[in-house]
C-alpha cells in the first residue's frame, strides 16, 4: 500500500467489486472505459471479478483503488499499454465524483502513477485521453504539465451523439543534478 | 469513383494466403506498417487464417483483409480494414503495395480511394483512421489530398532502426469522404478510359478527313 497524506492507494481486491462497478456507469461514460477500438466499455461484476484475479492483472499491479484518509475509496487507476521498446505507458485515473480532480487526492494518485511511470519503469512517456465532455479530467492534465497531442473528431459513439478524443502525452523530464 | 481503372478490390481468400505472406514478411511491411521482423511466416500464416476464418457470413467481423487486384497484374497489394467498432462505426485502415514496380501514387491512390468506398459503402461506417508514419510522407500526402485531417502528432512514438519518429494520426469522415467523391465526380467527368478513346479516334478522323 503506498501511503500519503491524503490517500491511500492499493491494489484492488474482490471486496472492492461494489466500488468498482459504480464506475462503469453506462449513462456516464468516461475515457478509461474506452477499448482499444474506442467502444465504450462497461463489464459485468463477473467480467470484473475475472479481471481482478487474473494472475497477470495481479502481477502487473494492474487496478489500483485510491482510498481518501477516512479510508472511502474515492477512484481508481491503472497503467496500460506498457511498451517498452517505445517507451511510454497510457495512463487510466478516474474518480466517483469528477470534481475530486480538483482535490490533493487526484495529485497525490498522480504523483505515484509519475513516480511508477519515470523512475521505477523508466519510461519517457506517460499518455492519456480524455472525452470532449470531461472538463474536469482536461483541467487537471494540463495542470500536471501534460501537452495535447491533438482531438480525434467524431470518435466514439455514446448518448446517442458523437464525442471527439483529446490526446495528451508527458514527457519525462531530465532530472536535475544539482 | 469516375475515373475507370482496372484495379477492383476483393476479399482476401485462402488462395491468397502465400502471396499475403511474402508481403507481411518483406521488410518494407515491417519497416511502414506494423509486425514484429522475428514473426516467422508460419506464425504471419496463423494470424492471417485466424482474420481469415472469421469471415463466416453470420459473424460480424472486427477486421478484414482485401486484396487489391488488377486484371494486368493480379494481386498486387493488400489492404487490411481493422478495430472495425459497429457500435462507433469506424475503424483503422492500412493500405500496402506489395509489388513494388507499382508503388506509384496512382496505385497506392486507386487502392486507398476504393478502401474508402468500401469502407462508407458497403460496412456503412462513420470515420476512417489511419496511423501512419512520419517519414512514410507518400502515404500522408495521400491521406491529406483525399481530404483527411491529421488529427494527432504524438511526437517520438515509434521506434524504427534506433530512432524514435513521430507517429500521425488521420481521420477521415463520411462528410469529408463524400465531399472527395464529389470533387472528383467533377475532375474526371467526361474522362473515362473509353471516353478518352472515342475522343482520340473522332480527332483522328478529323485530322484524316481535314484537307
């Protein structure tokens, strides 16, 4: 478990099957849903049950639940698409409420996914996408210094209506010597 | 499309099965598409009969390969329709000129411009993406004349021969597609083969009987 001040971030477990299938809310998607075919994705609690115990899933650390200081899970998050011959990682966090994007919670599960991404897999890049109507999650992209790669029009089908896919990329930066 | 060729494209069948082959193997394929060099042909023949054998006609495939064809030449490139999403209508598209004698825009464009028909057509699909390569300039020049916009530039992103190169990403929709089609409609009205042809022969006549 990796402890802040503010949250505590672990890997999820089948008691977290409750928390995790409140996410996946069809009425409400988000970009973490999103497959490789950019269909949004909303799994079962048995599909998410399977996933969970994956054995792979559970080596690569795959779901990490973000717990506040009382202990209320608050989000999730995972890395995705490791590719180590080009160097970078796609990046999934998402939060019940859109707004705790805002909060130190969303920095604190941040500044481990960088920690995890640049110093421990030593990867340059770290990627992320973001549907045209998640203001809160592109806000706090282009806080945390990640630069637009440019938007996917017309992209994903949901509510009856087409979304555009915004692309962000962070680069690692050099790290100081002094 | 109003220009009359005799290239068509048709579904990739088992026949095709060593041709296709030979092409994924070449390392042209590997250096501007997509693949791994150390992917023997056996384990490119496995891929390819798992696409293939998808095609019953009750299933609704998430990819599909068509061969281009030319009634000169035969087969004479590849185009791999893929991430077919039904519910987004869309998917990604690569286009491949396995013969190399005719990797001439014309082909590569005939081949592109019926991908796209096909795709909009007949798979009555919403949006056309294709990832390609900075340094492979023929093939995004292609995309940005049918009218393609280049939608992201993810800077470093594909490693090739020790050097990471931008990777870009194009995205065509039905609007922009129909738009093309209208465009050239336009261009090559009146300018079919047989059309040239009878144009020439009436000058000849003329030029003949002209005292």
């Amino acid at each position: 478990m990796i402890q802040g001040l503010h949250t505590s971030i672990r890997t999820a477990e089948l008691d977290d099957l409750g928390m995790l299938s409140q996410f996946y809310d069809p009425e409400r998607p988000r970009s973490l849903y999103l497959d490789r075919r950019c269909e949004v994705y909303c799994p079962t609690k048995d599909e998410l049950r399977e996933m969970l115990t994956r054995p792979d899933v559970r080596a690569s650390l795959g779901f990490l639940v973000v717990e506040d200081a009382e202990g209320v899970i608050r989000g999730f998050c995972a890395l995705r698409g490791i590719t180590q011959e080009a160097a970078l990682a796609d990046m999934l966090l998402g939060f019940l409420d859109p707004l705790d994007f805002a909060t130190p919670v969303a920095e604190e599960t941040f500044a481990y996914l960088k920690r995890r991404v640049f110093t421990e897999l030593r990867l340059e890049k770290l990627m992320a996408r973001c549907l045209d109507f998640e203001s809160e999650y592109r806000q706090f992209l282009m806080q945390q210094g990640f630069t637009r790669d440019g938007v996917q029009r017309e992209v994903v089908y949901a509510m009856g209506a087409y979304h555009d896919l915004e692309s962000f990329t962070l680069v690692k930066q050099p790290e100081r010597t002094d | 499309m109003a220009l009359k060729t005799g290239m068509f494209l048709r579904r990739a069948e088992r026949d095709d099965m060593d041709t296709v082959v030979t092409w994924m193997d070449d390392p042209d394929f590997l250096h501007f598409l997509y693949g791994d060099p150390v992917r023997s042909p056996k384990q490119i023949r496995e891929h390819l009969t798992a696409v293939l054998g998808r095609n019953a006609p009750n299933t609704v495939p998430s990819g599909m390969y068509l061969i281009v064809e030319s009634s000169e030449h035969g087969p004479v490139g590849l185009v791999s329709i893929m991430n077919i999403s039904w519910r987004n209508r869309s998917c990604s598209l690569d286009a491949y000129i396995g013969n190399k004698s005719l990797r001439s825009g014309m082909v590569a464009g005939i081949s592109l411009y019926r991908a796209m028909e096909f795709c909009f057509d007949e798979l009555n699909l919403h949006r056309i993406t294709t990832y390609i390569y900075s340094f492979n300039s023929p093939s995004w020049r292609l995309m940005e004349l049918s009218g393609a916009k280049r939608e992201l530039v993810m800077r470093h992103h594909v490693p090739r021969d020790g050097k990471l190169y931008d990777l870009y990403a194009y995205g065509l929709l039905r609007r922009e597609f129909e738009a093309l089609r209208e465009r050239q409609a336009a261009r090559f009205k009146g300018k079919s083969l047989a059309e040239m042809i009878a144009a020439q022969q009436e000058a000849l006549a003329q030029a003949e009987t002209a005292p």
